[in-house]
C-alpha cells in the first residue's frame, strides 16, 4: 500500500476491503484505521460507508442487494490509481464484500487492468465473534456459520446444511436470519434444528452487539421466538455439550467446553 498522502496516479493505485467490526470504533482494527484514513474513495452499503470516520474521502454508497456491482467500481476505480477501500460490516471474508471482490477479478469478462491492481482484505471483528464474546465463549468448540438468506442460494440448500450441522452436532452462528421480506426462514430453521437437538439447547440472539441498542438474549431451542430477531441479529445455537453458569441477577453466561461429550 501507498503511503499517507501518495499522489493517485496510475502507479499508486489500491483496492483493499476492509473490515469495519459490528459497530464501536474500539473495535476497527489499526490496520484497517489506517486504511481508510488514506483511501481516496469509500465504497460500499449505504450504512456502513457512514460508519466511516469523517474524511476527505469521496464516498461511493449503494444499496444492500449490488454486491458485484460494488466490486466492479471499487476496481474500476484502483485502476485508475485511485485508493480504494471497499467497507464491510464485521470481518469483510464472513458473507460479506471480499468474496464479491474476488468474484469480480475472477470474471473472464474481468478487464487485464484490474489484475495488476494491488488488492488487499484487512480484517475485522464479525459478528459472530462479538456476540460470542458478550455471551461468554459459545464458540469454544467445533462451529459452522450458515446465512440463512436464499437470496443467492436455494431454500433447500440451506435447510439441508442446518440439517447436516445439526446432526454433525456443530454449534451454529445463523446469519442474515430475518427480514421484512424474508420473515419466516428462522423459524423454520428452528424447526429443522428441533428434528435433531433438544430442547434445552442453548440459543443466544445477539443484536446490534457493540452499538448503543445492544441486545443480548440467552434463552433454549425449545423457547425461543423467532420474532425477537431481526437483520441485525446474529442467532448462536449450542452444540449438546454447550452448558450455561447461573449469574444472580443476570442472564447466565454460555460456553462449550474444549472436550467433547457426545450426547447420551
């Protein structure tokens, strides 16, 4: 990467995706500070171009739904020596923009200029991680994340998956669980989940972790409600050995051991 204050020109020209983390700024890496302060040009979903630190960046917002889009004009844009930095909520690798970068070069279609463009993924904290974190350590063993919005893939893809972990006995990090026009697919995984898991197995809803409307609930398979979800929701369901420690007054904190105890 070009150093603070390169001219943009056709030598000095970058594109890195950069994750922002779930919301607080304690929680944007060094890395991708540094980044951004730098960038010529922000590009990405409306809301998290707004999560940018103020600059003098030019800004390149868009809706939710043109992820390739994005990514064809952030490297359109590097290489015409512009210092791109295309921004992700949580980690920019977990269902987010990188993939869509790649996605883009990968292209035949992809323009030879592109290629030479120096490209770079800067991590961050995902939501999975953050709202691990507040719960206690629900991600101590084997996990698998699964988004369960059939924008991109089939409905029957994604039930087969939730099924599969289930039965593979994986604690589940459920992203994308519910919106306005997508309103049933949580509790139908729910459902999916109760063929195979007991109902006492632990589920944490973790919403807008780290912002000031931070919610956090610790409740069962067997009890939770699918409606106290919503697109800022990320849904941590227990493997058979996740176990919760009472806290008076609070709810309990939830971790899976290291060591495996298969169910009896």
């Amino acid at each position: 990467m070009s150093a603070p204050g390169t001219k943009a020109d056709g030598a000095s020209g970058w594109l890195t995706v950069v994750g922002l983390g779930p919301g607080p700024e304690d929680w944007l890496t060094p890395e991708a500070r540094r980044d951004l302060a730098e960038a010529t040009d922000i590009v990405g979903y409306g809301p998290y171009v707004d999560r940018v630190p103020p600059g003098p960046q030019i800004r390149h917002a868009s809706d939710n739904r043109v992820e390739l889009d994005r990514a064809r004009q952030a490297l359109a844009l590097a290489a015409e020596g512009r210092r791109v930095a295309v921004v992700s909520g949580g980690d920019p690798g977990v269902f987010a923009m990188a993939a869509a970068v790649f996605e883009a070069l990968d292209d035949p279609a992809a323009p030879a200029a592109w290629h030479r463009v120096p490209l770079r993924v800067d991590p961050g904290v995902s939501a999975m991680q953050a709202a691990a974190a507040r719960a206690g350590a629900p991600l101590g063993h084997d996990f698998c994340a699964i988004s369960l919005s059939d924008n991109l893939k089939p409905w029957e893809v994604v039930t087969r998956r939730v099924r599969l972990a289930a039965e593979a006995d994986f604690v589940i990090a459920f992203y994308n669980p519910i919106s306005r026009a997508r309103p049933w697919q949580l509790g139908a995984a729910f459902d999916v989940l109760r063929e195979v898991r007991a109902p006492e197995t632990p589920v944490i809803l973790g919403q807008a972790i780290g912002r000031p409307d931070e919610k956090l609930i610790v409740t069962s398979l067997g009890a939770v409600d699918p409606a106290q979800a919503d697109m800022r929701t990320v849904v941590i369901v227990g493997a058979s050995h996740t176990r919760l420690i009472p806290r008076d007054g609070r709810q309990p904190w939830v971790y899976t051991p290291r060591s495996y105890r298969a169910p009896a």
